[in-house]
C-alpha cells in the first residue's frame, strides 16, 4: 500500500478505523488493539496539551528497557 501523501498518524487512524479490535501491540504477555492503543496516545496527548506543550516542542521520554 503506497500513500506518498499520507502521514504516520494519517495511517494510524485509518487503521484504528479500519480495523480497531485488531492487536497493534505486543510485550510479553500483553498486547494492545489499535483502539486501545488510540485511546492511550489521545490520554498522553491531552496531558501534554494541558502541561502548555505545543506541537513543535521536543519531549522527551525516560523508561526503563
């Protein structure tokens, strides 16, 4: 499939649409569909909204391995 006008986020919510129920994410034992997936990416996105975190600043993660 070739959308040389589409970007990543574009095909993430075609897919979360497409097809939600489906696993998108798998660690281990856990997995996560797409609508799941979605939903948890929309959470971090409000909260950096509400921290004045603007779409042209760099954030940066810190996790363990």
């Amino acid at each position: 499939m070739k959308h040389p006008h589409t970007s990543l986020v574009d095909l993430f919510e075609w897919q979360v649409a497409r097809d939600p129920h489906s696993i998108a994410v798998v660690f281990g034992q856990d997995s996560l569909t797409y609508a799941e997936l979605d939903r948890r990416a929309k959470q971090v996105a409000h909260y950096l909204a509400r921290q004045n975190i603007g779409t042209e600043q760099v954030v940066a993660l810190a996790m363990p391995r």
